[in-house]
C-alpha cells in the first residue's frame, strides 16, 4: 500500500525549490544566531535541529496528507493533552508556564507545545471544516467550530501566551474565511468581537485588578502607546529600532567588535530569538533585511501557490492556513522589532533560535510538500 502510493508520486512535482529556500534562510538564520553572541552555543543547537527538521520534512513529505487526515479527532485530542500536559507538569520560566522538559538519561529535551498547535489546529480544522462546508453558514455549526477553538485557545492563553492565542486565532478566522463563509456572518461576527474587545478594555480600565490579562501585558501595551511614561518597559523595542537604524545600509558586519554596537553593549535582550530581526538590520543592514524578507516572500508565494494548485479543498485549506501562519507570524515579529505593535514574544519563522519552533514549521513544510506532490500539474 505505501510502496504503491510512492510509486504514484510524479516527483517531477517535488518542489525542490521550496526546499532550496527553507534551507537558505535557516542556514542564514544559524549564521546570524552566532552572531547574536552567547556562551550557550545557540547556534550548534539550532544546527542539529535543522538537520533533524530537514531529514522529519523530507520523509513527511512522501506521506499522504489524506491519510493523515483521516486521523483529524486523534490529532485534535493529542493536542489538548499536549497543552493540559504543558498546564499540571510545565516548566515554569520568567513567570510563563509554556515548555515541557523530560530527561532521557543525561540528555534532556525541552519543547514548546503551542508551536505544535498551530499545526494541529490547521490540519484538523482543514478536515473538520472541509468534511461539514455544507454547514459552514449555519450559526449551530459555527458555535460548535467557536467551541472547539475555544478549547485549546484557553489553555494557550492560561499559561499564559497571549500572542500566540492570537495568532492562532487569525489562522482559524483565515481558514473559516476561505472554507466560504458568508460576508453576511463575518460582518456580524466582526461587529460581536469588535464590542466584546471594547467591553474587555473598559472593564480593564474600571478594574486595575481585575484577572482577564496580566499586568505585564497591559504595560506593554501602554509602553507602546506612552513609551516616555514607561521606559522601563520600551526599552526592549527603543533599542531594537536604534539597532536596525544605526546598521544604515550595510550593516556593522557579523560577529563584529564595534563598541557601539547595541547588541554588543548588552542593551538588546535575547537578540538570538524575539528579536533576530534587530541584530541583522544592525549587523547587515537595510540589505540584510532585505534579503530575509525577500526569502520569506518566496517561500510564502511557493505556499500560497500549492493552495491554488491544490487538488482538493481540505488540501487547499491546510495550505492556507500554513500561508496564513507565515504571514501572521512575520508580520508580527517585525512589527514589534521596528516598534509598529506592542512587544510581544513570537519568533521569525526559520530565523530565530527555537528547535520547538523550527521543527513544528518544517513538519508543516513537509505535508505542504506532499500537497504539492499530489496536485495535477505544476506549471505556472
């Protein structure tokens, strides 16, 4: 059965282009994490995450997506245990209970299971919106879908992870969006969430005290909105917009010893992760961004054209939501390390340090791949 549904691949489909890229920006990526500066060796652990995430991609890549999702509810619950899992037996680190740590002998592992949640979500939504699209305008059916999202969004947001509960979000309303709902609904959806936002921020306001959202999330937002009265809190992204700035169009040079360096100076915390974005635009400069949004925008162009060439509608959807992940989570990355959003810790898609991270995005490469392989032609 396997052997024959390898044999059915025309591997003349096999997007090797998108494989060259992954590996381009991940190989500049580990380059500029040495760059970072750290005694922990960053860079050798990003190293052996790209080989074991490139060798997982490629063998992902002959598995049959469908079959996979076949297995939509098991995926689904294997998910909730994986974030109630993180939730009783997490590790605790800044005041954050998002990692999981188990030990195999001398060796241990650490892992981040809301990066692997993304990918959950999208391939049991892609099924479970594409097997009911029917139902997709009924209101009973789009409280049950509000339901299951609920689930797993409360328990990211109780560990709690604000930003990625929202990017989450945006991947499920973008795959919702493209499963056909009506304008009709989404504009009624959007004028709920819209006064159900506003309520929140006004009870916030009337009750300092209240537990809906920490306290270091609402000062970084003020610290966004009157980074002069909270410096203490801007500090983080006042220093990473002066790093970008002063790499001008060139850059300082990697692993450089320049005095004046922000990130040398110590003034740009985790440099190798949230804000990988700060040290290439002050080390390569304007160029140096340039080039990684260059690469990004290829490797999202090659996503969002699979989910044209899908051959079917739970494979255009997965698609989509992958497209919608990458495009989300670099928006959002860069727009706190140039200081346009409140700071708020999502990593740049293969650049920053994160081997939960690095691994979740290339599994995701990889059935992408498979979407890729199973479609009718690849002419463009």
């Amino acid at each position: 059965m396997i052997i024959k549904k390898l044999k059915s691949y025309n591997y003349r489909q096999y997007n090797y282009k998108l494989v060259l890229l992954l590996m381009i920006i991940t190989i500049f990526g580990i380059v500029v994490i040495d760059s970072a500066g750290s005694s922990a060796g960053f860079e050798k652990k990003q190293l052996v995450g790209f080989i074991i995430s490139l060798v997982m991609m490629l063998i992902i890549s002959l598995f049959d997506y469908k079959f996979i999702l076949k297995f939509y509810w098991l995926i689904y619950l294997f998910n909730i245990g994986l974030l109630l899992l993180v939730e009783f037996a997490g590790k605790n680190v800044n005041g954050a209970t998002r990692w999981y740590e188990f030990n195999i002998g001398s060796f241990s592992i650490q892992f981040q299971p809301t990066e692997f949640a993304k990918l959950f979500l999208i391939l049991f939504f892609a099924k479970f919106l594409s097997r009911f699209k029917d139902y997709i305008n009924k209101w009973l059916f789009l409280g049950v879908v509000a339901f299951l999202s609920a689930i797993p969004l409360f328990l990211i947001v109780m560990q709690p992870d604000l930003s990625s509960t929202i990017l989450i979000t945006a991947i499920i309303c973008t795959i919702i969006y493209m499963a056909g709902i009506s304008y009709k609904k989404i504009a009624i959806i959007v004028t709920i969430v819209v006064l159900a936002v506003l309520s929140i921020f006004l009870y916030i306001k009337i009750n300092p005290d209240q537990k809906i959202i920490k306290t270091y999330q609402i000062e970084r937002v003020l610290a966004f909105l009157y980074p002069d009265q909270y410096e203490d809190k801007a500090y983080q992204q006042e220093n990473s917009v002066l790093a970008i700035g002063s790499g001008k169009l060139d850059g300082k040079g990697l692993n450089n010893d320049d005095t004046q360096s922000v990130k040398n100076a110590g003034f740009l915390p985790e440099p190798q992760t949230d804000f990988i974005f700060a040290v290439i635009g002050e080390e390569l400069g304007f160029k140096g961004t340039c080039l990684t949004l260059a690469l990004l925008a290829l490797i999202i162009i090659e996503v969002i054209v699979t989910a044209i060439k899908a051959a079917d509608f739970q494979g255009r959807l997965i698609a989509t939501g992958i497209a919608a992940q990458l495009i989300f989570q670099v928006f959002i990355n860069i727009g706190v390390t140039t200081a346009l959003l409140p700071n708020t810790g999502i990593p740049l898609p293969f650049v920053s340090y994160g081997l939960s991270s690095l691994v979740a995005v290339y599994a995701e490469m990889g059935i992408l791949i498979n979407i890729n392989l199973q479609t009718k032609s690849r002419e463009r």
